[in-house]
C-alpha cells in the first residue's frame, strides 16, 4: 500500500460558539496555555510522519497562514536581545511542515471540504484531522491509523466510546470485532443519531485515513443532516460496499483526547495540559488546589 505522507486539515468553520473573540480571530488561532490549538493539530501530522499538509480555509483566516509563515522582523528582534529560547518556539511552527492552502468557498459541510482537497491530494490515501479534538502526543492515534490502513486498505476512522446519552453529539459507527483488540471493522455508520437509534456507544472523532475513492462517492453524495455534505455518508457507502474503495475500519482510541469545540471543555483542556507542564505545572497547581479549597 502507499505510505500515506498527506494530511488534510479542515479549517474554514466560523467558530460561532466562541463569539465575540473569533469575530475577527480564527478559532483555530485561540491559545491553548501559549500555543494556538491549530499548532498541537500540525504538530500530531509531522509527529505521524505526514510532512505536507493542506489546510481548507475560508474567509478572515489570514491569521493560519502567518502563523506557519515565516516572520523574520520578530526572529530578528529576538536575535538581537539574544532570547534564544523565544526565538526557537517562534520558529518551530514554521519547521513543521510545508504547509499549502486553499479556500472552501462556500461552507457545504465536512464532505465538501474534504472534496476541495482532491487537486492536492490526487489518487494517494491521505489524513484528515479536525481542529476541535486535540490527540495528547503521549497516546499516538495516528500512527496507529496509518499502519492500518496501509496493511489493510481502505479507510480508517478514529472511533471513542461514549456514554449512551452523548452519542446523538457524534457520528456512530455499527462495527464487528477483528483479533486486534483495538481494531474494528466499521460495517455502518449514522450522523448524530438518537440515543434509542445508535447501533453501538463508538462515536467517531475527528481522525480519519482515507483512501481517494471518498472524493468520487464525495460528488455523488447529497446534503444530508443540516443540509450539508457529510463525510460520514460518504463513510457509510464506503462501508456498505467495499468495491467502491475497500473495507472501513476503526481504532478505538483509549487515550487522552482534548475537545476545545465546546467552551468548557475548551477550558478543561488547558487547566489539564497546563497543570501537566514541567514549566508551569508546579506552581500552577498548588494556586489551582488553593483556589478550589478556598473559592469553591
């Protein structure tokens, strides 16, 4: 199979949950401790091996494309009061990875911005990674992904179990075990289902690996749920009919995994991350075990 060396990172949404700061900030640019959350995303690819990354963008989204740029007055302001460890943080976005961009347009959904990645992906397997859920670099998901794909084929989806009443929040996938116990074969999958209509409690978060033949059954596939063109039917005929573009199959992801979609998961992400680092961590969390026994 081919070694998979592309990711995809859909960034075009308007992040109308965090308003006012994303009216004229990208969502993905809203810091997680000092890093923007669109960082640890590019950081999780290279870390895979996946060094070419395209990110699908939209309007008022310049803010991505300087971050990963290059910005030499600051390197040189740095420079010259010698603040070497400030000038390699503000260097290592930039040495990702080479970075590409192109705009969605018009926001049609998931499926649609997948679907602009076709011109730069081409004919090969390729990751997509959603900014929304952070993949704690201890617990590698998407290594995990590619190997699979790249024994089996097909399609890979990243699957979470969830308590029964949140999986209407998700995408559900019906699945039969396989030997690896963290393997699955994904024989269906259903957008946001109610709780009494879900074929199992693996919600489907937001890691794929995908063969090409997703953006042929992407073009015949109609807006579904809130109108839009949803990855997940695409995954579903995929699924149902294997000669379309092989089998899909899902890992079952066990680690830590940081959702920064929703406002306070979002500030449940940094408090954990904050209080886990070497450098802020101590302090951090003796303030943070006072306030709770104080203020609380």
């Amino acid at each position: 199979m081919s070694k998979i060396q592309k990711a995809v990172i859909p960034a075009a949404g308007l992040g109308t949950r965090f308003l006012p700061a994303t009216k004229a900030t990208p969502k993905e640019m809203l810091p997680v401790v000092d890093k923007p959350a669109i960082q640890y995303v590019v950081e999780e690819a290279a870390a895979a091996g996946l060094n070419d990354v395209l990110m699908i963008t939209g309007r008022n989204k310049r803010a991505l494309e300087d971050h990963f740029d290059r910005n030499y007055e600051l390197e040189s302001a740095l420079t010259r009061k010698g603040d070497d460890e400030r000038l390699v943080r503000v260097q290592e976005s930039s040495d990702l990875a080479t970075m590409h961009y192109v705009r969605q347009g018009d926001p049609k959904g998931l499926g649609h911005a997948v679907l602009c990645a076709e011109p730069h992906v081409g004919a090969e397997p390729f990751a997509v990674l959603l900014g929304d859920d952070l993949i704690d670099p201890r617990d590698p998901l998407l290594a995990r992904m590619t190997e699979i794909q790249e024994r089996e084929g097909g399609s890979v989806v990243a699957l979470m179990e969830v308590a029964p009443e949140q999986i209407h929040l998700y995408g559900c996938a019906a699945v039969e075990s396989t030997p690896e116990g963290d393997v699955v074969r994904v024989t269906g999958l259903v957008e946001k289902p109610e709780p009494g209509d879900a074929p199992s409690n693996l919600a489907v978060i937001g890691r794929y690996v995908l063969d090409p033949a997703v953006f042929g059954v992407l073009r015949d596939t109609e807006p579904g749920r809130g109108g839009e063109i949803q990855l997940t039917d695409a995954l579903q005929q995929l699924a149902a009919d294997e000669k379309l573009g092989g089998p899909v199959h899902g890992v079952v992801f066990r680690g830590r995994r940081y959702d920064t979609g929703d406002r306070g998961d979002y500030l449940r992400a940094i408090v954990r991350l904050a209080s886990e680092r070497e450098d802020l961590g101590p302090d951090f969390r003796t303030w943070l075990r006072d306030f709770v026994a104080t203020e609380l």
